[in-house]
C-alpha cells in the first residue's frame, strides 16, 4: 500500500530503516536517544533517527545471499529493464520528494537537480546497458588475444558481478541523485546495495527507498537502507564488497585504514572535498559573452543549494587587475538574480545550509579564509531573509548564510588553496600567466572539476594540458556552447565524476566504466570452443554448423552461435573493378592505374576496391527471400587484410557470433562473424555484420507483410 504525504507527516517520528526488505525502527529505550532533524529554516523538528539495536551484519549477508540469488542471475538487460521501471515509480510520485526536499532548505530548482537528476541517472544507466552491455551475466572486455600460431589457445578478459555487497555512504547536499548515481551502476552490474544516507537528510532518502519498495519492482534483498548511524559498519565487510563514499577527506582518510579495506580486499572508492576552480581567459574582457559566461557560473555555484556542493566553484581566477570589474558583476547579478530564504516562500532563489551545524561550520571557514588574506568583497552577514510567509525578517532558528565572495591578493595563501567553506562562499584570485594560472589550479591538491571561459584556443589548449592531470573534469567555456553547457558544477552520468588527489582519488559514474567497478576483470585462457562455451560468443576455431537451412531463414528462437554459412566461390574481374570505379565515382589510382599501382609497396598492381569485395560478399552469403532477419545495422571492426587482384577469387564464411534479444520488442541483435578468403585461403577482410532478428517466424512474416 502506498504512503501518502499526510501519512508521512503523521506517522512516528523515527524515521526507520529497511533491512531485510522489510522496515525497522529502534523501539522503549532504544528510541529515547535518537538525534533530532531540524527543518533547515524554521528549526522545527522533522523528524528523529537512531539505529541503536539494529542488526548490521545481518543487513549485510542478507544482501550477500537473498539479494545475491535474486538480482545477479538477471541479465544486464534485464537489469537495465527494472532501472527505467524504478525511474517511472519515482517520477510518478516525485512530488512527495519535492515537499520534503523543501525542508531541507533546498529550492525547486536545487531539488530538480537533486531529484530529477537522480531519476535521470537511472534512464541514463537504463539506456546504456541495453544499448552497450550483452544479454548475458559476463561483460568482456576488450578484444580476443590470440596465444598460439594455429588459434587453438586464445585468451580474451571476461568482467563478472563481485560476489558482495555494495556500501553506499551518502553526503546530506543530494540526498536522492547522490543515492542513485551510486545505486544505478551497481545495479546493473548486479550487486545488491545497502544504502547509508547522512543524517540531516535522510528523511528525503528514506522516501526515495519507501516509493521503490512499494512500487513491487525490487528483487529480493536487492537495496537495503540505514537511517543513522551505522559506525561498525565496515567491520562486518569482506573480500566482494565494496564501499563508495561521499563526504570529508578527514572522514574518508579514517575510513581508507580500516583493516576491512587495508587488508581484507574491500573496494574503496571515494568522492570528497574538492577546491575547484574557474579560470577566466586573458581575452574574456567585460561585455564578452565569455566575461557573462564566468561571473554566471560563478553565481550559481555560490547560490545553487546554497553552494553545498562538491562541485561548486570554491576559487574565481583571473588576469591581473581583474578583480574589482569581476566583484562588481558578481555583485550586480547576485543583487538581481538571488533571493534567500525560506524555500516555500515565493521567489526565494537560494534556501539555507542544510543544518545549522553547517550553517556554523561555514562562517568558521569564512573567517579562517579572512584570517588567511582574503578580505570579503561581496556579501557577508545572512541579514534579513524571506520568510515561508514572503515577508522579510530574520529567521533565527534557519541555516541561513548569504552569498559570500573574498578577494586574495597573494596567490600563494595557504588558506585559499586549503580551506573550503562548504556554502556559498567562493575566493578570487589574480594570475599574470598561463603558467601562473595552472600553478593556482594545481594548489588545490586534485578537484573534481575546472571551468576555463575563453575564446582563445592557444589560450585553452596550453592550460587544459597543464590543469588536466589536476582534474576529474574540465569544462571549456566559451561563445559558442554557453548557452548549451550544462554547466561547472552538474556531473553527467556517462562522464567521470571523481578526481585525484583531495578529491578522492575515486571515480563515479562515466558511463559503463562504473559499472566495471563493481565487477570482477579476470583473464581467461583456453581454447576456442571453451571460450565460446563461457562467454556465449562464438570464438574462431569453435565448432560450427552448416546443417540446413540457411542461417537467414531461421529465427532468433531457432538460430544458434556458430550456426554457419561457407559460399561459393566468385572470381573478380578487371570488368568488375572498372564498373564499379565508374558507377560510384571511386576512382583511386590503386584501382585504375597499373604503373601507379605498381608502384605502391602495398599492392601488386591494380587491385579492388575494398567495398567492392564487401558488396560482392554480401551477396554471396544473403538469403534474399522475406524472413526472420529484418534489416542490416551496420558493420563493426572492418580490416581489409589482402589486396584482391583481377582473377582471385572470393568467398565468404559467415557464422552467428552473438546472439542478443530484445527484453521489450520482438526481435534481437544478431552479431555474425564474416571471413573473406582468397583462392589461397587468405584472408582477404574480416568484419562483425549487425542484423535485426525475428524472435518468431510468426513475428518474421508479420513484419515482412506476408
């Protein structure tokens, strides 16, 4: 039964954890100590957490076993299947999100990309595993090493799902994307995960797992979730799991130690505090929409959730003497782009720190950053804010922290390269050279990502190859793709987000790569038919069948790897080479003229053209009556290995090689090996021809109208 939102503010007060796919919560004296959850801008209490009683190891191995059987025998299509399904439940009830994201003092735009972003990482994941993984438990990766001279020991890596469990430990700034950027990769890969949310809001994670574990999609064990503290968690981890973390460098440099992860074989990735910068070219003077494009990035990554994120822009460096004409356009747009306040409030831009703990932390880090040299050019004190009612006034119980700009004048301070204010606090600071400029960048220690706006290539290219080993990403911003740019500080799923050194050294997201994290990349060595038999794709030198009737005319129900084709033979003419010159128009001298052809040490003289021999190929192997196979899609891997002179002769040897259904449509992809080989049995070229299958021969003959 599904909660509705006035369910969710009536019901208890502890807010509880799902384990063993079911709930749980601390009950009698076990309840009496839970920390209080403040709303971030009146101070109301929202709700309460503790774990005290609850069973960690038992949360662990029930997702080693239960959600083990239940989620890695899924295939990876399979898998991606229930990702988009999961994605629909929550933007189907996403509303119920926005409301409690509110109270943690989160806009509508900063809860957008909290939210949606989250749900549009699980479309993302959806999309690419169906699109770039098999139909199949195995991901190989990379191509076939071949180990003996007659291809009977071949060797090829095989990646296959870690046999644990995967710990997410999550920062309280996105409480739903920073839960399903981590959940989605590991899913896919088919390991279970268990969900720990920071506590201040944790509330809005919490809602997240109740919408999916109401929606019926979860397989058995499949995501767990601890709301509070969990901190002999990682002494009940072992070799197969994993630990992705978001938070401090300190919290994760304790947590890196741990004899779980030192000496256990636990997987550790990490995403933590990051200076980045923004770079302003020397030629992005005022009034160039280069100059609009930096002071816009720098604004919204002070105001976007009240700059509590790890990508916010913490240091604006500029050219010499550019210091005062870049504050006064901070000022000016933040003057008439920002409103902070109470969320709820109508027209409120930027909503309070998440906690006033943090609200406290921040302005103690403003005030080292002045102690360090810097002097506060724009902002300071929170003063009057909008209140939910839209009057102003001063909300003494709210995390409220105004947008904050400090200028350096010396470019080494300590305090500018080593301390961030985690909140709408950004640092400028002067450089003289390109040089200089990618000094500053390197200072603070590895980030996440640097922004650089200008329209000099010269300019761009010789700082992006400076500050890119500094770098998880780096974003190029000019006239050309501002309005287009997603922006300094969004990470996209298909990109990496992560970074060296201070940043974490991990890495997060970039498309199929984050799945491979939470697999097993091991070689395997063995003969063609054993790898064939392994991976489910057929390996030259396998068996193969050429038992009737033609591969063409069978459907994916019927046809089976290594299901084979050997032609005829068909001789190439110099009245075959000519006409095709002629009627494309490919006219290269390799093809047309026999001295010139001569001449090249690649030929023997007047040769074919490759696609001609490609088109012949075609129809020497194709079984042209309507059937099970729909259409061509493509060639993948093409190498013209032996030129094919007037008089040689052709033929084509074409075997299924991987067989791909469709989970939602009726038909599939079959991957077939085609082998062209002269009258000496060389081979003359070699390719991966795509085809769309029928799954049925009654689905072929409805598709082909008979």
């Amino acid at each position: 039964m599904e909660t509705t939102m006035s369910d969710l503010m009536t019901r208890t007060r502890i807010l509880p954890s799902y384990v063993q796919d079911g709930w749980w919560e601390p009950t009698g004296d076990a309840a009496s100590d839970a920390a209080i959850v403040r709303d971030a801008s009146t101070g109301e209490e929202v709700v309460r957490v503790s774990t005290t009683g609850l069973d960690l190891a038992a949360a662990l191995e029930h997702a080693r076993t239960v959600g083990q059987h239940s989620l890695a025998p899924l295939t990876f299509h399979q898998r991606a299947i229930l990702l988009k399904r999961m994605a629909l439940a929550l933007t189907e009830r996403k509303g119920e999100l926005y409301e409690l994201s509110s109270r943690t003092g989160a806009t509508k735009n900063d809860s957008w990309v909290d939210i949606d972003g989250g749900i549009g990482v699980l479309f993302t994941y959806s999309s690419k595993g169906r699109r770039e993984m098999p139909q199949s438990t195995i991901y190989l990766d990379g191509p076939v090493e071949q180990l003996s001279k007659d291809g009977s020991f071949l060797a090829r890596h095989i990646c296959t799902t870690l046999p644990g469990v995967a710990v997410q430990i999550n920062a309280f700034n996105f409480p739903v994307w920073g839960a399903l950027e981590k959940l989605a990769p590991a899913f896919l890969a088919g390991m279970p995960t268990l969900i720990k949310p920071a506590t201040p809001t944790g509330y809005v994670a919490e809602h997240m797992v109740r919408i999916l574990a109401e929606s019926g999609l979860l397989p058995a064990g499949a995501i767990q979730l601890v709301s509070g503290s969990a901190r002999d968690l990682l002494d009940h981890l072992r070799l197969g799991d994993t630990v992705s973390f978001t938070g401090s460098a300190s919290t994760a440099a304790g947590l890196r130690l741990h004899d779980a992860v030192q000496t256990h074989g636990v997987r550790f990735t990490v995403e933590t505090d990051s200076i980045n910068a923004s770079v302003l070219g020397p030629d992005a003077e005022p009034g160039t929409p280069e100059f609009d494009a930096f002071v816009r990035g720098v604004v919204t990554e002070m105001t976007a959730k009240a700059g509590q994120k790890c990508t916010a822009i913490r240091r604006a460096i500029v050219p010499t003497d550019m210091t005062d004409a870049v504050a006064d356009a901070v000022r000016e747009r933040i003057a008439a782009k920002v409103v902070v306040g109470d969320p709820r409030a109508e027209g409120v831009t930027m909503g309070p720190l998440a906690s006033t703990e943090q609200r406290d932390e921040v302005l103690k880090q403003v005030m080292k950053l002045r102690e360090g040299g810097g002097q506060i050019v724009v902002g300071g004190d929170a003063g009057q804010v909008t209140l939910a009612d839209g009057s102003l006034g001063e909300a003494v119980d709210g995390a409220f922290v105004a947008p904050t700009l400090l200028a350096f004048r010396d470019p080494e301070s300590e305090a500018l390269h080593e301390i961030e204010a985690f909140g709408p606090v950004s640092s400028l600071v002067e450089y003289g050279s390109p040089e200089q400029a990618a000094e500053i960048v390197a200072r603070g220690g590895g980030s996440l990502v640097t922004s650089v706006a200008s329209h000099d290539p010269v300019f761009v290219a010789e700082l992006t190859r400076r500050i890119a080993p500094h770098n998880g990403r780096i974003l190029l911003l000019d006239r050309d793709d501002a309005r287009a740019s997603t922006g300094h500080g969004s990470p996209l799923p298909m990109l990496v987000h992560g970074g060296p050194g201070r940043a974490g050294g991990g890495e997060e997201l970039g498309g199929i790569r984050s799945v491979l994290h939470h697999m097993q990349r091991t070689a395997i060595q063995g003969s063609p038919t054993m790898l064939t038999a392994l991976t489910g794709v057929w390996h030259q030198g396998a068996a193969a069948s050429t038992d009737a009737p033609h591969p063409f005319r069978k459907s994916l129900a019927e046809l089976r790897i290594g299901d084979q084709v050997v032609s005829e033979r068909r001789v190439i003419t110099l009245d075959d080479i000519e006409h095709f010159a002629d009627f494309t128009g490919d006219l290269f001298y390799a093809h047309m003229d026999q001295e010139a052809a001569e001449a090249n040490p690649f030929f023997p003289g007047r040769v074919a053209h490759g696609y001609l021999l490609l088109s012949f190929a075609a129809g020497l192997f194709v079984e042209p009556a309507p059937g099970p196979v729909l259409a061509n899609t493509g060639l993948d891997n093409l190498r013209f290995m032996t030129p094919v002179s007037p008089g040689d002769s052709l033929r084509v040897t074409l075997t299924a090689k991987q067989i791909t259904p469709r989970e939602t449509d009726p038909y599939g992809e079959v991957r077939w090996d085609a082998v062209l080989t002269n009258q000496d049995d060389e081979t003359v070229a070699q390719y991966d021809l795509l085809t769309y299958v029928a799954k049925e021969q009654a689905q072929a003959q409805e598709q082909s109208g008979r």
